[in-house]
C-alpha cells in the first residue's frame, strides 16, 4: 500500500493491480541481480583455483631454473662418484654409531663435551658430535629427517652449499648449547637438522620460491620426528642446540641464498649477507667471550 500512498493514488483494482506488477518486477530483479552475483562468485572461484595451479606450476618451474643456475660447483668433491652428500653423511653417521657400539669410549671421545672444550681445547668436538648418537631410536629419526628434506635441499642448492648449510648449523648449535651449558655433554645431528629448517624458514620469510611445496611440506615432518624424539625414554633431548641449529640455518641462507642473478637484487644480497655474517660472528664472539671470564 505504500507505493500507492506516495504517489498519491486512490486504492482501486487497477492501482492495485500496478502495484502488483510492480512487486513482481522487483522481485524478479532481485532475483536476476542474485543470478549475476552467483555468477560472477563462480568466476571469482574459477579464478583462483586457476591462479593456484598457476603457481604450483611456477613454483616448480622456478625450482627447476633454480637447480640450473645454481649449477653444483666446479669443486664439487662428489660429482665424480655420483653420490648425494646427504647419503654419506647418513652412511658415516650410521657407521660410527656401529663403531661406538664396538669401541669403548668412541662415544665420548667425538660426543661434545664443554669440559673437554674449555680446559682442554678439544674444539674438534663442535663438529664430531654431529656424527654421534646415543641411541637407535635417536639416529633413526635424525637419518630419517635428514634422508626427507636433505634431498631436496641439496638438489636445490647443490652439494658445496648444502655442506656449508649442513656442518655449519651443526657447529652454531653446539657453539650456543656451550654457551647455555658449559658442562654439558651431548650428540647428535639435531642442531644442523634443525639447521636445515633455519634456511626453509628464511626463504619463507623472503618469500623466494626456489623453496618447493615438497620442501615446505618437510617442515612438519622433521618437528613431529623430533618431537617422537623426545618421547623416547631418557633422550635428554637438547633444546639449545636445536635453537642454535635452527638460528644458524637461518643466518647462513642470508649468506649462500639465491643468487643475485636469480631471485635476489645485488643491493638485497649485500644486506643478507652483511647480516647473517655480522649475526655468526656475534654468536661466536658472545659465546668464547663470555667464556674467557668463566
């Protein structure tokens, strides 16, 4: 009855019936402009399902120009032999701990010890403990995580790179467990595991996408092994190490990331680099500092 009363008209069959008329066509309106709606809805869905597989397919061609660019090195000590370094790493863990069930006291004399370190300068324990293992639960999950992510990382990066990525967060990681705990003793590959985590993380942050999804899909793979880890009876797990791992993977992919060429400008990676070098450097300096006053 409102349309009539604004327009003044004297309620009769015919005013009626017009505004009858008038209520359909509205409603049939409304339900047109619902239509488009929808329609343009699908389109938007459509869309983004297209741009999603869009970018898995970038992801997976930029990942395939990130290995030709980012050619294994010209020393690469392994090429001749045809083997992936994260395999020998597996198999040389997998034969010291033989060897440490064997020989007496090979366990002790590799594992890291900060007495050894600060009274007997034993500073070769920094990288020896990452070949050591307490028990077999212990290196069965640490091989296995290095056995699920170390391949990809490594086909992306190359053997040399991986190296540095690898050893490198393995001695951060033992460098601030001796900083937390000068007596500690402790073994493991956590800390350059953890380590191998630190550069997915940084290229997340970044957002450069030489990572892979199967790379990324890593992460939660590697925390929930480590988290079984600690499940099992007397691990004494050590969280330090995992931390100093994880920073140390982070700051070294700010040095041996993408190239310039590739992914990053040059003004970009002179800023990475100056950081994640600076950012080792006070680690190291922090920790033997602190330690000459002990």
């Amino acid at each position: 009855m409102d349309f009539l009363e604004q327009r003044g008209l004297p309620l009769t069959e015919e005013n009626l019936a017009t505004w009858q008329e008038d209520l359909e066509a509205r409603e049939q309106a409304a339900k047109q402009r619902n239509q488009e709606l929808r329609n343009a809805r699908a389109e938007v869905v459509r869309d983004f399902n297209q741009l999603k597989s869009k970018e898995a397919e970038l992801f997976r061609a930029r990942a395939t120009k990130s290995r030709r660019v980012w050619s294994r090195s010209r020393f690469d000590l392994f090429k001749r032999f045809g083997y992936n370094l994260y395999e020998i790493i597996i198999a040389v863990n997998v034969l010291m701990f033989i060897l440490s069930r064997i020989v007496p006291g090979l366990l002790y004399w590799f594992a890291f010890s900060g007495i050894n370190v600060t009274y007997l300068n034993e500073y070769y324990r920094f990288f020896t403990t990452m070949f050591m293992h307490g028990s077999i639960l212990h290196i069965f999950f640490n091989m296995y995580a290095l056995y699920y992510l170390g391949g990809e990382l490594e086909e992306v990066l190359g053997k040399l790179k991986f190296a540095i990525l690898y050893f490198g967060s393995g001695i951060i990681g033992a460098v601030v467990t001796y900083y937390v705990n000068p007596f500690i003793i402790s073994v493991g590959a956590s800390g350059a595991l953890f380590g191998l985590l630190g550069f997915v993380l940084y290229a997340r942050v970044f957002r450069y996408s030489h990572v892979t999804p199967a790379i990324q899909s890593s992460l939660l793979t590697i925390l929930a092994i480590n988290f079984l880890i600690a499940l099992v009876p007397g691990s004494n797990i050590d969280v330090w190490s995992h931390v100093g791992g994880l920073l140390g993977g982070f700051l070294i992919g700010m040095i041996i990331g993408p190239s310039s060429r590739y992914l990053r400008s040059d003004s970009e990676k002179t800023t990475q680099i100056t950081l994640g070098v600076l950012g080792i450097v006070a680690v190291l300096a922090v920790t033997f500092l602190n330690l000459r006053f002990f």
